[in-house]
C-alpha cells in the first residue's frame, strides 16, 4: 500500500496518468480495507490529484472534499493544509477564485512544520546563493 502510493506519486510527475489513477484506487480500497483513516486522507488527496491531472475537475474536486471529510475525524493539521491546498488549486482552475481564496486562507492557517508528506514536485526547495 504505501509503495505503491509513492509509485503513482512518480507516475503521476512523468505524466502516466492512467496508471497513477489505478495505483491511487487501489491504494484507496487496502486503505478503506485495513481500517487506516490517516492513510485514506492521504489516498483521497493522492487520487483528486490524479483527476485533477486528467482535466476532471469536478472529480478532483469532489474527491479532495471527501478527503477533507475523512481529515475532520482525524482532526490533523498537517493533512487539512494538504487538502486545502489541493482545494485550492481545484477551484482556481475551474475559476472559482471567492472558493480558491477561502481554501488558500485555510491552508495558512494549519499550516504546521512538523509534518510535511512528499506528495509531488509542489514540495522540493531550491537553494539560493
């Protein structure tokens, strides 16, 4: 379960998107299967992702909410600036900026140092000199 997550993760940065979208489900199903509520935020925003990379917004979008859904039991910072951020990025795309600016405000808010999970290139830094 969690290589294949990081697997779709790297078939989703070289643009195989389809075979991303299957690792994501399926991680998603063992998710649900083992009980794993922490994991199966993770694998809902993994998935929203995938969609969201595939132009099927509303999809994305409504993955990424269930995500959030799952996050309010778990009560996790760290996940909900994960999911805003996602949320974020759904509603601008579709250009829903009131939508997008409310999320972006949410993601700053939670925002935490602690805990930072790889999920794409959104979180590599580079140096400057």
């Amino acid at each position: 379960m969690y290589s294949g997550f990081h697997l779709a993760i790297g078939l989703l940065e070289i643009g195989a998107y389809t075979e991303a979208y299957t690792l994501a489900q399926r991680g998603l199903a063992i998710a649900r299967a083992q009980g794993m509520p922490a994991f199966l935020s993770a694998c809902f925003t993994l998935l929203g992702k995938v969609q969201r990379a595939m132009l099927n917004l509303e999809a994305a979008r409504a993955t990424h909410l269930e995500a959030l859904s799952y996050n309010e039991a778990l009560e996790s910072r760290s996940f909900k600036a994960m999911i805003v951020a996602e949320l974020c990025a759904d509603n601008a795309l579709e250009g829903k900026w009131a939508e997008a600016y409310d999320y972006a405000v949410q993601g700053l808010n939670t925002r935490e140092a602690l805990f930072h999970l790889y999920k794409g290139e959104e979180y590599r830094f580079t140096a400057i000199h």
